[in-house]
C-alpha cells in the first residue's frame, strides 16, 4: 500500500483485497459506504479496473453525522459530528494521480440515498460508516442488491469505540443465518 491507511489495518485490508479479488469471479459491481479520502477505494479501484465491473463509493463529505444512544461509549468521544470531513474533490483528484479510472462517487447522507443510486447487482459491499444509523441504512441499501456468492463487510463491527456498528448488523442479522467470518475489526457476511 503506498499511503497509509489509519481507518483500517493492514491485515483487514488484505482479508478485503482477498475477498475483493474471488468476488472479480460473480456478477456484480463493489460499492463501498463510507469512503473517507479513498484509501480502501483506491485499491479497489485498482483491483476492479480491467474486470468490466465499476466501483461505486458513497461519503456525506461532511464527516460523521451525529450519533444516537446505540453508538454511546466512554472509548468512542473523538467520533463526534464533522469528524472524518474530506471534500469529493480531494478524493476524485486522488484517483486522478494515481491514474485510475474515477469511480462512481456519490455525496450524500446514506439516510437519503435511493435504490437507483446503487448498481443494480454488488458482488461485494464495504460498509464503513462507524456509527448505528449509518450502518443500518447502508444495509438496507444493499441487502435486495447482492448477487448469491456476494459479500457484506462490515468495519468496526468489533470495536467497542463504536459499538452502534454491531448493533445494527445484529439487528440486520436476526432471522438470517448466513456464513459470517471475523477478522480484527471487522466481520464479513458471506451471501
Ligand atoms: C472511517 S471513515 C471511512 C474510511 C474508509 N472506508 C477507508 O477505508 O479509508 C467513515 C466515513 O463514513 C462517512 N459517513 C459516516 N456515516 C455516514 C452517513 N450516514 N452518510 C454519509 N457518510 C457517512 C464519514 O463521512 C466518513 O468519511
């Protein structure tokens, strides 16, 4: 990796690639919910550039939107409204310079994206919004989306920091028995 990621670590990012890599073989394109400055896209990008597939990624560009009672959590006071605000453009000239192919990027509250504003089929769906609401509705937006064999991770998911994140994806999870593997953080649903 030739930038430093400090969102997600090194080895979470290898289980992504890896994962990024087998769904190259399913139908479907790779969104991610929560791109920051592009980090993990950027990779993504890289990995999906000649496969046909397109790379969608989803930021309010605003930063975190304000958390409710199910992200409360002494370890979790630095996450506040606004943290984490990047501009589309910075993340767009980001692509530009490393000579990829921009993705589909999208700027708004996840709360307010609607089903056009994803692929109509995702292989593999990066939700990294940190907090309950936005985890819930990122899940929403994709679950009627994935194609059989697709993957769901999900970051945070073990991060008591951010513990909304868990919340919902056991929330998203109840009724359901899909095979879920872990991994630091982070915790992938296998569709
Ligand atoms: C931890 S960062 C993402 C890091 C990125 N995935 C990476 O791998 O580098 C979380 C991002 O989610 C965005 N975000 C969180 N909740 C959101 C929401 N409800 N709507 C839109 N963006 C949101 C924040 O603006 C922030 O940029």
């Amino acid at each position: 990796m030739p930038w430093k990621n400090d969102q997600v670590s090194e080895f979470e990012t290898s289980k992504i690639l890896e994962l990024a890599k087998d769904c190259l073989k399913i139908d479907g394109d790779y969104v991610e919910l929560g791109c920051y400055r592009g980090d993990t896209s950027l990779l993504l990008a890289d990995m999906v550039k000649s496969s046909g597939k397109r790379l969608w990624i989803y930021d309010s560009f605003e930063g975190l939107p304000e958390k409710t009672l199910e992200d409360d959590s002494v370890l979790g006071r630095d996450f506040q409204k606004g943290v984490l605000n990047v501009t589309k453009r910075e993340v767009k000239e980001r692509f530009l310079r490393a000579g990829l192919p921009v993705p589909i990027i999208k700027k708004a509250w996840f709360a307010e994206l609607k089903e056009v504003d994803l692929p109509e089929k995702i292989a593999l769906a990066f939700l990294d919004g940190d907090l309950y609401e936005s985890i819930r509705d990122s899940l929403k937006l994709v679950e009627n989306k994935m194609v059989p064999g697709g993957v769901i991770m999900v970051h945070d998911y073990n991060n008591s920091a951010l513990p909304g994140v868990a919340r919902a994806v056991n929330e998203w999870l109840k009724g359901k028995n899909p095979m879920i593997q872990r991994c630091q953080s982070m915790i992938t649903i296998m569709l």
